[in-house]
C-alpha cells in the first residue's frame, strides 16, 4: 500500500508540472537585426529561465534584411518587437498603432564612420561627399540631422550624396563613399578588423551631435493593451527581459556565449560577439527598463526639426506609457 501511495503521489506530481508547464503563456518576440549581442538580454532570460520563471514561453525570431518588425507585428507575427523609436515613430504616424512599453537602451551607438582621408574633420565637411545611409526605417535619425544642419540630401554641390547603404561596410572600404553608417557595437569594429586603423578614422557619434534618438525599445499594438490578460503578460514579460540584461551587463563574456550557443547559422564569431556585447553594456547601462520621458522628447523634437521634410509632422499621442513597467519593476 505504501508502494501504491509513493506511486500515485509521483504520478500526481508529474501531471501537475505537466500542468504548469502547458500553462505557460506563448509569446513571441520579433529582434530587428540578426541573432548577435544586440539581443542578449532576451537570450539570456530565457537561456537562464527568467521567462519560465514568470509562467512565459518565448519563441525569439531573429530579423534580418528582409524583416520590418513593424510588418511583422501588424500582420500578427509577432506578440512584441525590437524598434527603434524614429521607425515606430514615423510608422505610427502612417497609421500603426505602435506603443512604446519598455526602453532597455538607454544610449544611442549609431555613428557616422568616415575616412580622415577624405579631409572630413566635422560635420561642416560633409557637402560634396557621398555619406552611406541605411534605409529601411533607419535612415530617419541621419535625415532628421541633414535637415538640422541645412545640408540637402539631394546630391547638389552643396549637399551630400546618399548611397543607400547595403548592412556592410564595404563602400567606405572601397572609398566608394567617404563616410558610412556604422554602430559602435557591430560595423565600427567590421571597419577595424578589415584593416583600417583608427587613427585613419573619424567618427560622429550621434549622441554627441545632440541628434541621438532611442533605440531598440520594446513595442506592442495599442489595441492589445485594452486586454488585462496581455498586460499581465507584457509585466512579467519585461520583468524578465531586465533581468536578463541586467544579467547580462555583470556577465558579458558569459552572455555573448549564450547568444552564440542561439545563432543557428553560424555566422557569428567569439570575439565579435563578445566585443559587441562590451559595448551594447554602455548602452543599456543607467537603464531599468522605463522609459524616460525626457529622452522621449529629445527624439520626438529631433525627427520633428526636419524643415520641409521632417520624420514626423506632429508630436505623437500615445505612443508610450510606464503602464507596463511601473508594474514589472
């Protein structure tokens, strides 16, 4: 008898952790670039079972080139995605009800990256050189800086050319173009590690220039916030999301590994990624997750001093709330 009561306890207990673990809430979480340290805090939590400590299953869809989470978000794809806010901001203003629920960046790492070769000292410089850009969504906070500037995008003597930028470095490599978009984490180090020294170099960082706007924040649709249930699951969901980052600030030797141990193509190298990781904790360092409202209208009033051709034509209602995070932290 006391066999059989072993038994069925261990049975009971069996069927109750089935229980919970079916019980978890899926979500899924679209990046907006490819599987690197960018995201580590996401991989982190769930590699250290941060999610499934708060009752979640995350599915992690890494982007790439082809991949606008503002698409995917909107033709349901995606729970939750990584934008950064002139992109949702601009794409907001189209008609897509983007809300900004958590801000794990704090600092922005874009740069312009330029030959010292090309005689370019400071931003006066620029006219008559040709300036790699990306597009897709990324190209606002640069337009936004030209306009501030009074420097036209349209190739004129007096202004620059812009070459829409491939995600490499090649053309400042084959002085195809004189500056390109680099960030401080990824293709500033491309550039390096592809022989140019940075004593050849000149950087702008946009943080410096005073045009820096926020970058990889966390975004829902509008409409799923009216529903308790997902607000719960948004809580828990950036509660473990901080966690992890924060997790992977103390640790980030020990977290670009993990973010290699998830890149399934293999594309990714140890000392990339760990390097990336060094400085992506410079950018989410100061940050608990709430957005700052102070670093909010830094960018709205950047994207909106755009002359006759600004990012956004009127300051947004809506587009974030604390409602998330006055909860989870």
């Amino acid at each position: 008898m006391k066999r059989t009561l072993t038994t069925l306890l261990a049975l009971a207990a069996t069927v109750a952790m089935g229980t919970a673990a079916s019980a978890a809430d899926k979500l899924t979480l679209q990046l907006k670039w490819v599987t690197q340290a960018q995201f580590a805090g996401y991989y982190v939590a769930a590699d250290q079972g941060f999610y499934a400590e708060e009752g979640l299953d995350i599915t992690i869809k890494p982007g790439g080139p082809d991949v606008s989470p503002v698409q995917v978000i909107a033709g349901g794809g995606a729970d939750v995605v990584i934008d950064w806010m002139p992109s949702a901001l601009a794409s907001r203003e189209k008609g897509v009800d983007l809300v900004n629920i958590a801000q794990p960046f704090k600092s922005s790492g874009m740069m312009l990256t330029c030959r010292k070769d090309s005689g370019i000292k400071s931003p006066a410089d620029f006219r008559g050189k040709t300036l790699g850009v990306w597009f897709y969504g990324n190209e606002y906070p640069f337009l936004s800086w030209m306009s501030q500037l009074g420097i036209p995008t349209d190739g004129s003597g007096n202004g620059v050319n812009v070459l829409k930028q491939g995600f490499n470095v090649d053309p400042i490599l084959q002085k195809q173009a004189e500056c390109v978009s680099t960030m401080t984490y990824n293709e500033y180090w491309q550039v390096i590690d592809a022989g140019l020294g940075a004593d050849e170099l000149v950087v702008f960082k946009y943080q410096d220039q005073g045009v820096a706007t926020l970058e990889d924040g966390l975004y829902v649709l509008g409409d799923r916030l009216k529903d308790a249930a997902f607000q719960d699951q948004m809580v828990r969901f950036v509660r473990a999301s901080m966690k992890g980052w924060k997790w992977a600030e103390a640790n980030p030797n020990a977290a670009a590994d993990i973010v290699l141990e998830n890149d399934a193509t293999g594309a990714q190298t140890e000392k990339h990624q760990r390097r990336m990781m060094g400085e992506i904790a410079k950018l989410t360092a100061g940050s608990n997750g709430a957005l700052d409202p102070a670093d909010y209208e830094r960018t709205v009033g950047t994207l909106m001093k755009g002359g006759s051709d600004p990012v956004i034509t009127k300051k947004p209602q809506g587009a974030w709330t604390h409602m998330i995070t006055d909860k989870a932290l």
